[in-house]
C-alpha cells in the first residue's frame, strides 16, 4: 500500500518570464500557503477522518512520514514535488531546509460547528 501517492501538477509553463505552475482546477475547499524553518516539525502524526490533503512544494525540503493500520512510510520531498495524504493516514513533516509549500484540503478541516478534522487518537 502506498501510503504516499505522488502527483503531478495540471500543467507547468516555462517561458523566459519564468514559470506558471498550475497545481490544480478543482477539487479542494482550503489552500494555505506555509513557510516553515529548517529544523521544525509539522503534523505530529495527526489524521483527517473526512479530508485527503495535497501538497505543492514551492522550495526547500521536508521529510515526510505516514502510518495507517501498521504500516510506515518516509519519503523527501523538494521544491517541485507534489503527494497526496488521504483520510485516515498519520502523518507528520520535519523540515529539512527552510520551506515553502502550499496545502490543499478535499474539505476545510474546520468543521462548521467549531470542532477540527484533526485526530490523533
């Protein structure tokens, strides 16, 4: 089982201005754009019940780890990659270097009446 999935943004567009990544057209509620600092810790394996969560690394590196039913996995990732966590996988990021990436949620992990789609039971 795959615990990680890697994706692939909807196009990428280089020209001599630069570069357009388009990270997706549909199918998530919540984006947040994070920068961490080498050496911290995000995530602590906690898990979403209703939400599957992509990540669009703009720069830097992270480790990431994931657990469900027993099984690991730790990947890296650097600016460029993109991964899928789905429901129910614990997972947990430490920043290898300074990092930019952008999180994007199938449904906003606030729930509408105050409560967190984040576990870590």
């Amino acid at each position: 089982m795959e615990l990680l999935k890697d994706l692939t943004p909807d196009f990428v567009f280089p020209d001599h201005r630069g570069l357009l990544v388009q990270i997706c057209r549909e199918g998530y509620s919540q984006v947040n754009a994070v920068f961490t600092k080498k050496g911290a810790v995000r995530g602590n394996f906690h898990y979403h019940k209703n939400t599957k969560e992509a990540f669009f690394v703009i720069s830097g590196k992270i480790r990431v780890h994931a657990e469900k039913n027993g099984e690991t996995e730790t990947r890296e990732f650097k600016g460029g990659d993109m991964f899928l966590v789905e429901e129910y996988v614990r997972h947990s990021f430490d920043y290898l270097e300074d990092t930019y990436l952008v999180g994007l949620y199938t449904h906003p992990v606030e729930n509408p009446d105050g409560t967190k789609d984040i576990h870590t039971d």
